[in-house]
C-alpha cells in the first residue's frame, strides 16, 4: 500500500497540463472503510496538501456528520480525487480534474482498497466515470435516486459554497438524503 501511494504522490503524468507543478493530494489505508471520489484538489488545498481543507470541506463534513479527526483518518476514510493535483482556475471555477489520473490509478487503487464499505461519488465527474450506463440523464436524478446504486456508491451534488442555490432549489436533499447518507456513513464505520 506505500508503494502505491509512494508511487502516486511522484506521479507526473499530466505535468505538461498543468499551472504548477504535480502534487497529488489523497489520502487512504490498507483499512478505509469509505471512499471519498471528488473532482480535484482546490487552490487551498494545494497549498496546504490537505484535502477538502476549505467551505467545500467543512460542508461535506456537515453532511456526514463527523468530525475532522474521523474524516482525515484514513483508516476510515480513503481521499481519492479523479484528478490528483490542482488543475488550475478558469472562467466559472476550478479547471476540469485532469482525465490521466482516473484510469491511471483508480483500477489499482480500488484492487488494493479490499475494505471499502461505501464509496461517495461527488460531483458529475465522479458520477459519470463510475456509474457509466446506470447513471441517470442529470446529476439532480443520480443524487435523487441514490437508492439505485447502494450498497456500492452514493452519489452527492459537489458541497461547494456555489452549489447552495441548487440546494434551494432541491430542499429534499437535505431533508432525505442527507439522513440517509449520515446513516449509511454510520453503517459503513462501524461494519
């Protein structure tokens, strides 16, 4: 398990893409129980090297309802990111997670995590590259019938600040599925 991780943090496949130089930013164990697939490291969290370390972060903690000392354990929580290293700022936001990485690493990754008991898919990216054919037309139609793909995946709207108007508008999510996701979270720590 540290030669994979040793092996990806020296990764410098997308090099040549990218506004600064590769520093991928995951974290997992040989025992993670949840698996956290995002987008793409932020700003903040490239210069910090820690994950979900901004609003996104604390909100997505919210939402499961644990505590920063569970979420950065990673023998409960694994941190892996579709694209790796910080993909750069463009008009609307952070840049697209950079395509190497998934099918780079993901494979392997998911071959040595054998204690994964639930895997959040977090954003359209996620949900795209993992649910493929069973996905539904629309990331509001993934997380609204996140029933579908349990026990395996639960798919989430990203937790970013930006995000808050489609929470507005989706007032279900927090009244039902963030409930469930609590309890399936519950569920995965302690099984």
């Amino acid at each position: 398990m540290d030669s994979l991780l040793n092996r990806i943090t020296n990764c410098t496949i997308c090099q040549a893409s990218l506004p600064y130089p590769p520093k991928p930013i995951l974290s997992f164990s040989d025992t993670s129980r949840i698996l956290i697939i995002g987008q793409a490291p932020g700003r903040k969290a490239h210069d910090s090297g820690i994950p979900w370390n901004d609003a996104s972060g604390e909100e997505l903690r919210r939402w499961l309802a644990v505590a920063p000392a569970e979420f950065y354990d990673p023998s409960l929580f694994g941190i892996v990111p579709m694209g790796f290293c910080f993909p750069g700022t463009g008009k609307s936001g952070d840049l697209p997670p950079r395509p190497e990485c998934a099918p780079t690493w993901h494979p392997q990754l998911l071959t040595a995590l054998t204690d994964i008991k639930l895997i959040l898919l977090i954003g359209s990216y996620a949900q795209s590259y993992y649910l493929k054919e069973r996905s539904y037309r629309t990331l509001t139609e993934n997380v609204s019938h996140y029933r579908d793909f349990l026990p395996d995946y639960f798919p989430l709207v990203h937790p970013s600040p930006r995000n808050r108007i489609w929470q507005k508008k989706n007032p279900w999510f927090e009244e039902e599925v963030i409930p469930e996701l609590r309890k399936q979270v519950r569920k995965a720590l302690v099984s």
